[in-house]
C-alpha cells in the first residue's frame, strides 16, 4: 500500500506530469515517474526521509520540514526546466 506522503505527492504532481508526457506510477513506498518506458525520476519514502532520484543523482529530505506541498513545488520545477 502507498505511504500517504506519495499518495498525497501524486496528487499534487500528476498533472504537471501528464503534461510533460510523464506517467506517475507508485509501488510501495516508491513512486517512479516514467517516460517511454525509462524512468526519469525515482521517489522513495524512507520513514523519516523521502530521498529522490534524478539524473544519476540522490537528494534527501526531511519529512519533518519537507511536506508533500513543497516538494511537489521543487518536482514541478524541475520537471519545467529539466524536461
């Protein structure tokens, strides 16, 4: 069952996704968003931490101070830079 954090994350996410051609799929406790069969970016929540995967690279963040809204902010952002 999908943690709360990444159901609440897919919701704030799944349209800037959709129109970056991007499918948002969470497994468990990780949320992958695909592309043509390639995942692009990873979402895995850790407990106390939600680390993301993009481009080879790993971020942690604190639940605590990172709630699904500001970190949906950050996705969407890079997503319209980045894609």
């Amino acid at each position: 069952m999908p943690s709360e954090y990444l159901t609440q994350l897919k919701d704030l996410i799944k349209e800037k996704a959709k129109e970056k051609g991007l499918k948002v799929m969470v497994v468990g406790s990780t949320m992958k968003l695909v592309k043509e069969g390639q995942t692009v970016m990873n979402i895995s929540d850790k407990g106390e931490i939600v680390e993301l995967s993009f481009k080879g690279k790993k971020y942690t963040y604190d639940k605590w101070y990172t709630k699904p809204e500001h970190l949906a902010a950050t996705i969407k952002q890079v997503l319209d830079v980045q894609l």
